[in-house]
C-alpha cells in the first residue's frame, strides 16, 4: 500500500469537503474520500492506496449539490508521502507553502 498525507488549503472556505481522486491511465470509476480532519492550514486527508500516482480536485457537498474546485492535480510518489495545494493553482507541492509577502511592484520599486 502506498500512503500520503494531502493539504487542502482552507481559502477554499468549504462547510463539507471531499477529495475526488482517479486514475488517469485505467478506466476505474473514481473514489471519493472524507478529510480526516483539519490543521491550522485546512482540511487534511490520510489516504491508503494501491496505486502512487492519481489525480484529485476538492469539492464542496454543502447543501446537496457539489461545488467543484476549478483545479485539477495530480500526485506522484517522487512529491513524498505528504504534500500541499493552494487555491487557484494546480501545482502539489511536497512542502508547505508559505503565505506570499509584498508584491513584485514593491520590489520593483526597490529595483
């Protein structure tokens, strides 16, 4: 079995997250998988594969209807067995990102 530890940022402000995940390379139908909770950065979820590479989104199952991240990532085992997402971005990073500082017109200016 292959493990890995995924970070859903919590600026996706969803009341019932899901992550969807599925195999791009084999016609299965897709999993479906509850957080495990939730640390200061978001909801946390522990998965237990066979497979080590899959992709993912998050969605939202408040109110009956899923409300579907615009994202779509993919995980393979070289990303380590705990990785990160931010919103508005499809990259899986295998370290916790930091929140951005200034901008690049203050840098500029600096410049």
């Amino acid at each position: 079995m292959h493990t890995v530890k995924i970070h859903a940022p919590a600026e996706l402000n969803f009341a019932d997250p899901i992550l969807h995940l599925w195999y791009p390379d084999l016609n299965l139908s897709p999993k479906e998988f509850e957080p495990e909770g939730t640390d200061d950065f978001g909801p946390v979820f522990n998965l237990s594969l066979k497979r080590n590479f899959f992709c993912f989104k998050f969605a939202d199952r408040a109110g009956g209807n899923r409300i579907w991240e615009k994202e779509e990532r993919c995980y393979g085992q070289h990303l380590g067995p705990e990785v990160w997402t931010v919103v508005r971005n499809n990259e899986v990073y295998p370290v916790r990102p930091e929140k951005p500082v200034g901008s690049t017109a203050e840098f500029y200016a600096e410049i």
